[in-house]
C-alpha cells in the first residue's frame, strides 16, 4: 500500500469511528468563529467597531513564524502520535510527570513564536500589566489596605488596566516574585506558564479520584484526558497573559478539594481551601468555580472534609480583610471601572455570542463534541459533569455583560476542564480530535499576534 493510500485510509478511519454529529458539532464551531470575524469585519466597515482588532480575538493578524515554530511542531506531533499510548502504558505518576513536562513544552514552544521578548519576556511588563506597578509598592500592606481607593480610573493615583480590573492577590504574586529576586518580565512569564501548566495534571487527577469513589475504572477516564489537557489549545494564552496562572492556581485547588472529599486527606482538603479562596483574590470572576466545585462535591458523596476546607478559605478572607481590603468593595468599584473603559463601547448584542467563538479557539474545536455527549450521556460521571460545570461557569460569565472580548485568555480557569470529557470521545476517534486541537494553537499562533 502506498503512502498516500496509508493516509487515506487513516483518515477513512478517524471519519468512520468519529459520530457524523460530532463532527457537525465541531463545525458548527468553526463556523461561528469564522461568523464572528465576518461580521467583526463588517461592523468595523460600517464604522460601528468591536474594540477587537481580529474580532473575535483581541490580536492583530500577522502570519508569522519563529524560534518555537519546530519546537510546537515537534510536541504536537509526539503527542499526538505517542500520547495516548504512553496514557495507557505508563504509570499513573509516571504519566502526570510526563503530561506536566510536555505542557510546559508546548506552552514554551508556543509563545517562543513569537520569539522571547515578544512571546514571554515582555508580555507582562507592559503599561496596562501587573509588572508596570511592582516598583511603585514599596509597603505591602499599605498597597493591600489601599488598594481599592485606587480601582476607579480618572484620578492622580489609578492602577493601570490589570491591577485595577483584579483584586490584590495578583498583584501581590508579581511583588513577591520580585522581592525574592525574580522581578522582570522573563521571570514572571516562566512562572506563569509553570503555574498554568499544572493544569494539565490536575484535571485528570481530579478525574480520576472522582471516578474511583463512583467504583468505575478509575484511571480509563482520567487516562483519556491526559493528552487533551496537554495540548489545550488555551496554551497560546496560558503563556502570555496571567490568566494562565489563574487557571493553574484554581485547577490544583479544586484537585486538592477532590483529594480531601475523597480519600482521608485532611491536609489537601485545607489547602484545596486556601487555594480556591486564594483564587478569588486573584481575579473576581473565579467565583464563577463555584459550579465545578459543586460538581466536585456531589460527585465526591462526602461532606465532612468540606469543614476543613472552608477553614482553609477563611483563614485567606481573614488575611485579607484583616489587611483592609474588602473583597466585595473592590468587586462593585471594578464593575464600575470596567464601563469607565473600552467595556462601554463593546456592543453586547456581538459579545454575547463572539465570545463563544472565541472560546472555541481556547478551548479547542473538539470541546464542541465533548459537550455534545456531555449533555446526552448518562449516567453522571466526572467525565460528564465536569465539562458540564464549566459551561455553566462560562454562560454565567457570559451573560454577566462584564466579560466582552478577551475570553479567550480571561476564561481559561474554565475552559481547562473541558478536556476532562475526553473518554466521552470514541477511543479510535481521539488521534483525530488531537489533531484538531493542535491545528487550532497553532493556526491561532501563526496567523495571529496576540496582544497577551
């Protein structure tokens, strides 16, 4: 057989084992990105702009290659020829070993085409960026119990566009970094994808200790997820923006939590706690965890270590209060912040729904099929329920009003967990579905320049 005829019939394959519905479902994606661009377009022509310069994505079109161009190429195709072997294959902490160092390779790889100034180093250092405030915090505590007066734009003082659009947490990250002598941009990018690539570990972590309590074969689900949470497409922003290590933080919390609900793990419910509530001070919509932390805890069936989690998360809003910042202050402040910028002039009758497609991007195409037998399987396991949960987080977000454009770095935290429903896919199927996401990084990353 020739290498073409192997191809083919490769390709016959993937098309028979994956459902006609699931592939529908995956264009209709597409197609709404590439209606969102259209009309983006449009709107723009009729001078009535979307404040987005590659509506759906706030990016500039720029075809482009560099540095980690071969690099993201190389991991692509490892994973996606080797993955799901070595997912079968290996140990399960073996496996998580691998999966965390393969993430943190293809989250590089993807940023260096860009090249490092450019793709990592400068990322966070610019004029709307956490790194542009660090050097002005020279008190700590007087920056935390201050720190709202300074929310509201137009006066002497105000934060820049990120600072102010977030509690103090992520700030405080940035400070920190650079009082133990890792300031700068460079520095501050590794962390964030070190931190963000953890996801990809506990995703399917939290599969897998939620699958054992429902007595199913409690490594078959989270196995299937570990090549889909690597190579989330999401990895083009989780290197350049600090929402990647948002969603870092707040998926190893809810892993944690899983830990503490389902085994005799008191220590990991508290710091599952700590982290979960951390996360809240991080960035204000991380409330929005609160559905697949309750997917958590109904799958989980136990309730007493959710005490000792709850004292893990008090003690953080204790620190914070007691340091004079009010969580719900700065909330209202930043809704009021948010319509004294760009926010007033991004139409929500567009938003509402372009950020869907730029989520399909984040997410990846094959989110479409996965959400698909989400809703239609029964009965309710991790693997459905999760991916459910955070799309329910992502409507809520959604239809807020307070998230027009940027979702595709903003909503991270959530869309990491669509990748646990990956055994809903059929086995022979995920190779293509693999692909697909690949594709998506990284067409994504050579047509467009993001803006972070």
């Amino acid at each position: 057989m020739t290498l073409q005829r192997i191809r083919v019939s490769r390709a016959r394959g993937w098309l028979s084992s994956a459902s006609r519905a699931d592939i529908v479902a995956a264009l209709v994606a597409l197609a709404l990105i590439g209606v969102a661009a259209l009309v983006g377009g449009l709107l723009y022509l009729a001078g009535r702009p979307v404040q987005a310069s590659a509506a759906p994505f706030y990016a500039h079109w720029l075809p482009h290659l560099g540095p980690g161009t071969p690099l993201a190429l190389t991991v692509a195709g490892l994973v996606v020829w080797h993955g799901q072997a070595l997912a079968a294959r290996l140990s399960w902490r073996s496996l998580l070993a691998a999966a965390y160092g393969t993430a943190v390779a293809w989250t590089l790889s993807l940023a260096l085409v860009d090249g490092w100034q450019r793709g990592l180093a400068g990322r966070l250092t610019t004029e709307p960026e956490y790194l542009h405030e660090v050097s002005g915090v020279t008190d700590v505590s007087e920056m935390v119990r201050g720190f709202a007066a300074r929310i509201l734009d137009f006066q002497p003082e105000s934060w820049t566009t990120h600072v102010s659009g977030h509690p103090p947490g992520a700030l405080l990250v940035f400070v920190g970094l650079d009082r133990i002598g890792l300031g700068g941009g460079g520095w501050a990018a590794v962390v964030c994808v070190l931190v963000g690539a953890a996801a990809a570990v506990a995703v399917p972590e939290t599969v897998r200790l939620l699958a054992a309590v429902r007595h199913s074969e409690a490594t078959e689900a989270a196995r299937a997820a570990v090549p889909f949470a690597v190579l989330f497409p999401g990895a083009v922003w989780v290197g350049a923006s600090a929402d990647g290590l948002f969603a870092g933080v707040a998926a190893v919390g809810v892993m944690l939590l899983a830990r503490g609900l389902t085994r005799r793990a008191p220590v990991a419910a508290f710091i599952g706690g700590v982290l979960l509530a951390f996360a809240l001070y991080l960035s204000y919509g991380l409330a929005l965890l609160a559905p697949i932390v309750l997917a958590v805890v109904f799958l989980a069936r136990r309730w007493r270590p959710l005490v000792l989690a709850a004292l893990g998360g008090g003690v953080v809003v204790a620190l914070f209060t007691a340091s004079g910042f009010w969580w719900w202050d700065g909330y209202h402040l930043v809704v009021e912040r948010y319509y004294q910028g760009v926010a007033s002039d991004r139409s929500y009758g567009y938003w509402v729904w372009a950020n869907l497609a730029a989520l399909s991007a984040s997410a990846g195409l094959a989110v479409a099929p996965i959400l698909r037998r989400a809703v239609l399987a029964r009965p309710v396991t991790a693997e459905r329920l999760l991916p459910i949960a955070a799309l329910v987080a992502v409507v809520a977000a959604d239809l807020s009003g307070l998230s027009k454009a940027e979702v595709e770095r903003i909503w991270l935290p959530f869309a990491v967990w669509f990748a646990a429903g990956a055994a809903l896919l059929p086995l022979r199927s995920r190779r293509g579905w693999l692909v697909v996401q690949a594709l998506t990084a990284l067409l994504v990353n050579h047509l467009l320049l993001t803006s972070w």
